[in-house]
C-alpha cells in the first residue's frame, strides 16, 4: 500500500485505481511526466509564451497585495454591491473560490459588499436578476476581459454602464469602475484610459483560465472580504511542492500521470464527484481549466462533475452501470464548518412512538459524518462497477487550501496536456461559434 503524503491541505489517493492501472506502469511513466515538467520550467514546451501562472504565487509583491487591498477598502466604503462582469476564465475562478469559502462566513465578512457576476451568457432574465438587485442599492463594478472584447460581458457591462451614468454622473460612475484588462491592448482599455477608471492588469503571459491568481481573481475576491493574501500563501506551498521529480511526492504530478494512463486504457471521461455543494463552482473552474487545455487536435479526456449525494439519484445509474471508459476523481472535505447533527425522535405520547421514520441510529451523528460514509460507500460501490477511482481530500475548505488546490490543478493539467501532445494553454476552437454568430449578427468586418 503507497503512503498518502499530506501536501498544503491535500491529500492524493490514488491507491483504488491501482487495479486499473497497476503500480508498476504508474511508477513507469514517470521520466515522461518530469520531461513534460521540466519543459514548463525551462520554457521550451508548446505554448511557452504562456507560462506566467507558473510563478505568480512566488512573484505577488506586496505593492500588489496593497494595490488590490486599497481597491477593496474602497468598495466596502461606498458600495452594498460589486457586480463582476467577466465569462469563462475572467469569471470561474473568483466565483470557484466564493462559492468554496461560503461555508466560512461569519460576521468577519459582514461589512463587504454583496458579489454578484453577470456578463457570463447572453441570458436576458439572468442580467435583469442582476439590474434588479442593484436597484435602492449603491453599486461597483469591477469588469474583467482580458481581450477587452468578449461580446457576453461587453453587453452586459455597456448595459450596467448606462444604469450607473444615470444614477451617479460621469464623472463618479468613472470612480465607481475597476477595469481588469491587458496592460495596453483591446477596447476596454482604451475605454478605461479615456475615462479615468481604476484598471489592474492581466498580464500577457497567463491565458484567461489560468489567471484565477491575477488580479482576474484578486481583485474581486478580496472586494468579497476573501483574505487573498492566503490564498497566494497555499499556492506558493504547492508551487514549491510541485517542483519535485519523485513522482509520488508530487501531487499534480501524480494526479497528471494517472489520469493520463488510464486515458490510454480508454477510460476517456473523467467524473469529478464532490459531497460538498459549495465545491462545485470549482468543478465548473475545473471543467474548463481541463477541458480548455486538453481538448484538442481530436484527443482529451472529457471533464464532467457531479454533486453527490444529490447526483446519486440521477447520474449515479450511469456511473455504477453505464458505459465503462469513466474514471472518477472525489474532490472531498474531511472537516466541513458546519456541526449539524441528526436529533433524536423520543416518545411524546403513548400513541406516538417514537422513531418512525427509524433513523434513531444516526441520532447525534453529524452530518458530515454521514456524508462521509456516503462517498466511501459510493467510492467502493464505483470502483466494484469498473470506474477507477482517485480521491483528493482537503482536510478544510480554507483560503490557504483552496489556493494550493488551484494551483496543483494549473500544474497537473499543464503536464498531462503536454503528454497528450497538445498544446494546453491555446484554446482555437473556441473562436468557431463566435464567427458563426458575428456573421449571423452582421457585425461588421
Ligand atoms: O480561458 C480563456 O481564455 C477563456 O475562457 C476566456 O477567459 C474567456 O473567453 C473570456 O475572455 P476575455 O477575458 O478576453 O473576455
């Protein structure tokens, strides 16, 4: 049996896929896996013009952290909502990490505006959700593009902008705008210079998906009273962790390299299954992250999710029994914040007895508890049906954890994209259905 190391909060347990994918072969590949890594830090891989993720966690200066600091303090100050316009990597990772760290609200978060991200499809009643809950409320923005001209979030921050010209002025709508874009290029640049709005730069060496640890992510999170300082502390950990060569030491290593080779004995679908509810914005960061980097040139293991105990009842047929090219990957919380446990049913009356619904067996159990006892139930359950199975176990959903974990997925799927021979950090086939739809919208050449 392989030791489990802890790294940074994380624990990866890739023993139940050893059936699949015996030890031997999983050992074996990896002078692949620290070939691919070493062309990341040398900067020889395809796409190296990409790579600057690699060391934002160990380059933030403090004037960064002051800068994106300031801009918080000044939308606690005058601000009941902070509405973040931005779509696929300029939105997914600032509402992953909102969405993960809700468990931990407590009055330490009252005072910061209420997040609210709009911009992210072309949905008219989504967007009017997000107008009406500005309404009677003072209101921020804080747009995020880096080409400057995405069409979903253009709309919706022209549609916003409007509202917020009427409501403050010009010159005070200007002050109450945070433009995060490139440093020089793209239309909401130019509109941010010529109007005066605070701006953050995305820089030009982090592709949208990966740039969760830039100001794309920063800025919104700590506006959301989200201790971001933390957050880059737990990704420098695994950063630095991350650097190892011995294959069994190294989490993102390990995750790439067993992915990778049961994707070659055609376990081609990869189901990130969470019991945690508040982790599934990550999944969604997740998705892309791996879909994005991977799919391509016809190769790619198709991400998909789900949320248990609720997916169980629906997607839980097909996993047990269904086609057999899954794999599985349990994104799971030994200690989640909540104590809720399941009261006892005592008699109240001679002709009420007590416990007829028959769960006094989990009386004064936590919840968690039992939710734990779900997924390594359904875990053996899967692995007996044919699915292998890989557990990443955070020991609490913390600031510091959630910014290791970002940034073990960065690396793992870096390597695992350059050992399917694709190009992980290019995304051309996303262009397709935006010339189809500009044509069918006329706009101009
Ligand atoms: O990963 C990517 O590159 C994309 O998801 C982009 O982040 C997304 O299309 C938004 O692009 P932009 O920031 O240029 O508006």
């Amino acid at each position: 049996m392989t030791e489990i190391k802890e790294i940074a909060g994380i624990r990866l347990d890739v023993s139940a896929t050893e059936e699949f994918l015996p030890k031997n072969e999983l050992d074996a590949m990896a002078p692949a896996v620290n070939e691919a890594a070493a062309s990341l830090e040398q900067g020889t891989c395809k796409g190296s013009e990409y790579l600057g993720w690699m060391d934002l966690p160990k380059n933030i200066s403090e004037a960064d952290f002051a800068a994106i600091e300031a801009s918080a303090g000044r939308a606690c100050s005058d601000a009941q909502v902070y509405v973040v316009v931005g779509i696929g990597g300029s939105y997914l990772g600032a509402r992953a990490v909102l969405d993960a760290l809700r468990g931990m609200e407590t009055d330490s978060r009252t005072g910061y505006p209420e997040i609210i991200f709009a911009g992210t499809g072309l949905c008219s009643s989504t967007l009017n959700r997000v107008l009406s809950k500005c309404i009677g409320r003072s209101f921020r923005i804080c747009v995020i593009s880096k080409s400057g001209t995405t069409l979903e979030p253009a709309v919706a921050f022209r549609t916003l902008r409007t509202i917020m010209l009427e409501r403050y002025g010009a010159s005070e709508a200007a002050r109450r705008i945070t433009a995060v874009t490139d440093g020089e290029r793209g239309a909401l640049r130019q509109l941010a210079d010529g109007e005066g709005y605070e701006t953050f730069v995305i820089p030009d060496d982090v592709g949208g998906r990966f740039s969760i640890l830039t100001p794309v992510g920063l800025v919104p999170l700590a506006a959301a009273g989200i201790d971001v300082r933390a957050i880059m502390t737990g990704a420098e950990k695994m950063r630095q962790a991350c650097l190892s060569t011995d294959l069994r030491s190294n989490p993102a290593h390990l995750y790439a390299a067993t992915r990778f080779g049961l994707y070659q004995k055609g376990f081609t679908t990869e189901v990130m299954s969470t019991f945690h509810g508040d982790l599934q914005t990550v999944q969604e960061w997740w998705k892309q992250l791996f879909g994005e980097s991977e799919g391509k040139g016809g190769e790619g293991i198709f991400p998909a999710s789900t949320v248990f105990t609720t997916d169980l009842h629906s997607m839980g047929q097909y996993i047990q029994d269904g086609r057999r090219n899954l794999q599985e990957t349990f994104l799971c919380v030994r200690n989640a914040v909540s104590r809720l446990t399941v009261p006892g049913d005592t008699q109240i009356s001679d002709d009420k007895p007590a416990n007829l619904d028959g769960l006094n067996y989990l009386a004064g159990r936590t919840l968690d508890d039992i939710n734990w006892k779900a997924y390594e139930g359904t875990k053996a359950a899967h692995g007996a049906g044919g699915v292998p199975c890989s557990s990443i176990e955070i020991d609490a959903i913390t600031p510091e954890v959630v910014g290791a974990l970002l940034y073990m997925f960065e690396k793992a799927v870096a390597v695992s994209g350059l050992m399917l021979g694709v190009n992980p950090f290019d995304q051309p086939g996303v262009e397709t259905y935006k010339k189809e739809m500009f044509r069918l919208l006329g706009k101009p050449q």
